[in-house]
C-alpha cells in the first residue's frame, strides 16, 4: 500500500496501538478444527415412648411437628434434584420417559410468503440452516434428516422460491422441488453472495443462460469499474429486484452495478476510494456474524491491523476465496502460505487485490465507520448463532479459539465446521 494513502486517512477512525502480545501465526478466525443424579434419602424419624420426668423437672415441649420439617426438607431437596435435572437433561430426560418435543410442524404452512434463496454453491446442509433460520421448518435436524433419507439424492436447482412459514419438513421439501413455486422476473440476493452465484440467480430469475451473464460480466469498463477491479465480484449491490422482460444480461447487470453506485455515492465515498471501500467491506460481510455491532468491531479489527507495521490481515475468508473455494472460510497451512494467492492476507500485506463477495449497506457503513476499540483479534465461538470474541492480546484470543475447537467438537455442531 505504498504511495497511497493510510486506511486513517480516508476514513474515519482511531490510531491503532500495538498490543503487547506477539501476534500468532495463524490469526485463528476459526481455528484448527478440533453429572450424575444425586439420590434423595428418605428421613425417617423416630418416634419413642412417653415417660414421666423425673420428679421435680419441669416436663419438656413434645415436638409434635418435627415430621412435618422433615417431609417438607425432603420436598425442597427432591424439587431441587429435579429442577437441576431438568434444566440441565431436558432432553435425555425427555427421551427416557417417551415424552420428547416434537421438532417438526405439520401441514402446508401458514402467513405470508417466505421467499428462499438457493445458491448454486449450496448443499442440503446449507438449505437446512436457511430454511430453519427463515421460521420455514421447525428445526434444522428434521429437515436435514428427510433429506439424507431421499434416495435418489435430492438436487436444489439455484433460484428464488416461495414458501410460507411452519411448514412440515416434507412440505417445504415437496415445495423447493416444484417448478410453480419458483419466481421468475424478480429476484433477491442475498448479502454475502459472490459473483458466481450471483449470475446464478439471475439466469434463473430472467431464463437467461448463464454462460450470457458470464460473458457479460467480464466487459468490466461498459460498467465504470477501475482499472485495478480483477472482476465484477463485489460491485453487484446486494438486495430484491424487479426484473422487466426483455433486459440483456448486460442490462440486468448494469442496474445492479449502478445501484452499487449510488449506495457508495450516499455514503459519500468518492470514485477513486470505490475499490478500496468495497473490498475492505466484502471483508467484513464475510467474517461479521449476525450480530449488527460486530459489522463495526471487525472493521476495527481489521483498521488496526491495516495501520500498525508489521501486521497483515490474516483473513481466512479471503485466502479460501482465492483458492476457489467459495463455500468455506476454512483453511489449511499450506494455503495460507500460499504468497501466490493475491487473495492471501495472511502471506501478503494489506488488502486482497478485490471484494470476495457483494458487501451490503451495513458493512460499506462499518468499513467506513469503524466503532473504536483496541482490538487486534475475532473470532466466532458459536457458528451457529455467530457469537464472537474480540480480543486485545493473542493470550485471550487463542483462549477464544480454544472455545471454538470445543464447540466445533461437539457432533450436534458438525455440520457447520466442516
């Protein structure tokens, strides 16, 4: 990044200190991927014949009470096993007696329309999670497990589907495979979507051939890009579109292009910092969970790092995209030392040559607007619900990434470390 300004000097944000600790070989985004019942005892209390006192001594109180204090300390023990039993064994325990939750609706669903995006580089895993996050099916393991009882195996064609929400697993399986339900003419792009699949859907939107929207996305100056765009990734804005009949893949493409455009021109990004904005950004996109204000401390993260020497981005995100693979965040040593990847933040300074994906409006926001803070570190310790650690020291982070490893450990968590 010689001879052109810092990432301070554009936007907005705090001087970035050093922390103490030495930074890590591997950033670890993601890291390497990795009661017994207590018996309550009846009391039993004995109770024993009456004599005279002894002439002269005042007769003592009989405690006429005293098994009542007892079965009532018996009740508060027994309640308080059960209550930790069933707060912390719900499940077994509800399996033991025949009486688990049910984890699927019935029916053909309910509402309003859902409209589920499926991308060419998904798996059923992947539609599960969607379809399971959208409120379309109760819960991602009945869905997942009618899928894996499909023979033959089910394929998900790319494109825009209307469901509705609380329908029963095999309805919304019934319903993703049924050509009436697929939108034509108007189509939804999700955040985080790259290029690929981007063209994707609006070959499946538009019935026009993909192979169209792949040729024209490589006439990069017909769209006003810089010279230092390697493609159209990252210039797509991201959201729902109408489409009318008749557009030329370049004509579909160019609305969307100039969209991108006039998002960047109301953040009042000028021309010349485009690229970089939406790099940085696409960034961001990929590595934030579903968190708002982790949008703002990843673009902190990733500033401090930008402007402290000696520092490179270390973003697994980019390193899997410039090796292809575009489906994961997951990387090995070997490509991450892999220099000849001009994607590779870990082996070489800076920001990767471009966006890995279509960034939308919170993160171009966060890319400009980084919130303050001193953190040199992130990583995501729930994948499913994207909880995640910001961290100062190298020392709290690999404790971070160890709390990973153990969730990634965990076989009900499989599906989303692999």
């Amino acid at each position: 990044m010689t001879n052109e300004p810092s990432w301070e000097d554009i936007f907005s944000s705090q001087p970035a200190q050093q922390p103490a600790a030495p930074q890590p070989e591997h950033v670890g985004l993601r890291g390497e991927q990795p009661q017994s019942r207590r018996e309550a005892r009846d009391a039993e209390a004995r109770v024993g014949r009456s004599t005279r006192p002894p002439s002269g001594d005042k007769p003592k109180k009989k405690r006429r009470f005293a098994w009542l204090y007892v079965l009532l300390a018996f009740i508060v023990v027994v309640a308080g096993v059960g209550y930790y039993g069933w707060t912390n064994y719900e499940p077994q325990i509800r399996k033991v007696l025949g009486i688990e939750l049910p984890n699927d609706y019935e029916g053909s669903g309910e509402g309003e329309e859902v409209v589920i995006v499926i991308q060419a580089d998904q798996i059923g895993a992947d539609v599960a999670k969607t379809l399971e996050k959208e409120g379309v099916v109760m819960t991602f393991e009945a869905f997942y497990k009618l899928l894996l009882a499909q023979n033959p195996q089910v394929n998900f064609q790319p494109g825009n589907y209307s469901l509705k929400k609380h329908m029963s697993s095999q309805a919304a399986l019934d319903a993703l495979q049924d050509p009436k339900n697929k939108i034509t003419q108007r189509v939804t792009i999700p955040e985080g979507t790259t290029l690929p699949s981007a063209l994707a859907l609006l070959a499946a939107a538009t019935e026009i051939p993909v192979e169209e929207f792949e040729t024209a996305s490589k006439d990069l100056a017909s769209f006003g890009l810089p010279k230092k765009a390697p493609s159209l990734e990252g210039y797509l804005f991201p959201a729902t579109y109408p489409l009318d009949p008749g557009l030329s893949a370049h004509d579909v493409l160019k609305v969307l292009v100039d969209e991108m455009f006039e998002r960047l021109d109301a953040e009042g990004v000028a021309v010349e910092d485009r690229h970089k904005v939406l790099t940085m950004a696409a960034l961001i996109q990929r590595e934030a969970g579903g968190n708002p204000d982790d949008f703002y401390k990843v673009s902190r993260v990733f500033t401090n790092r930008l402007n402290t020497k000696g520092w490179k981005l270390q973003s697994d995100a980019s390193v899997a995209y410039g090796t292809g693979r575009l489906d994961t965040v997951w990387t090995t040593a070997e490509e991450r030392a892999d220099a000849s990847n001009k994607y590779n933040t870990y082996a070489n300074a800076g920001l990767p040559i471009g966006p890995i994906g279509l960034p939308g409006d919170l993160a171009i926001d966060a890319a400009i607007h980084p919130v303050k803070g001193k953190w040199f570190f992130f990583v995501p310790i729930n994948l499913k619900t994207g909880e995640t650690v910001f961290s100062e020291t190298a020392e709290q982070h690999n404790a971070a990434v160890a709390k990973l490893q153990a969730w990634c450990a965990q076989p009900a968590n499989k599906t989303y470390c692999d």
